[in-house]
C-alpha cells in the first residue's frame, strides 16, 4: 500500500519522537516500504551541527541508526532552508515532493490554546500534501 515513508525529524529532539518512530518503522516493516527521514536546517551554524554538510552527515547517521534498530530501509532528505522556523512548512511540503513520499508519519503534540490560534505542521501538510499524513501524539 506504501512505499516511501517521510517522517519528519528535529535532531534536537529525537527523544520525544519515540511513538512516531516505532510507528513509521512498523508500517514500513508491514508494507515493505522505505522510510526517508527528512530534516531542515539553516545554512548558518547551529545547535546541532556547524555546516549544512555537517547536518546532512548526521540526518544520514541517525538514519542509519534507526535501519539498524528496526530492520527496515531507510535513507535521509536534508532542506535548507534560510529560516527554518519560518519556512518549516513549505520546507516540509516541498520535501513530500522531492522524495516521492506517499505517506507522512510525523510527531505531534496535545492541542493547547495556541493550536486554535496557530496552525500547527501536522495540519498544514494533511491539508496541503498530495500524500496522506499520520498525526502520531505523544
């Protein structure tokens, strides 16, 4: 039914995205599918790495991990993206496209006041994405 599974991660928070990861491993381990783990960052230096080479090296690493952890294919999309709080959306949308992705799994949290103000990533992309998403809450 799947074949390529975008999963959005933030390096530096990998340790809240537990249930989304076990999640998309699960469904590329029943479906046969790959997991692309997709990942923007500015091309300034940053928290987690000093270049956009630097981070495209460790997405490829933490990729690598989680074939390793889960037993399914998986490879990595770096975006750069010169504001990534600000352009995390497109980023994320454009990335759908790049990779071919027919499904997103990705992390979201519980709705809080600001939610009903600010549209959150998850929403924006199961409106805006030719693919279907899957909201996975902590």
């Amino acid at each position: 039914m799947f074949k390529k599974i975008m999963v959005p991660v933030d390096l530096a928070h990998v340790g809240s995205l537990d249930r989304a990861l076990a999640c998309a491993a699960d469904l590329a381990a029943q479906h046969g599918a790959e997991i692309v783990y997709v990942g923007v960052t500015a091309p300034t230096p940053g928290a987690i790495a000093h270049s956009p080479s630097e981070f495209a090296a460790k997405l490829a690493e933490f990729a690598a991990g989680q074939a390793s952890q889960h037993g399914v294919t998986t490879t990595s999309h770096m975006v750069q993206s010169h504001d990534p709080a600000v352009d995390i959306d497109k980023s994320l949308l454009k990335a759908v496209a790049d990779t071919g992705a027919d499904l997103v799994v990705m992390h979201s949290h519980k709705p809080g006041l600001s939610d009903y103000i600010f549209e959150g990533h998850g929403p924006y992309l199961a409106q805006h994405a030719k693919a279907s998403v899957l909201l996975v809450r902590d």
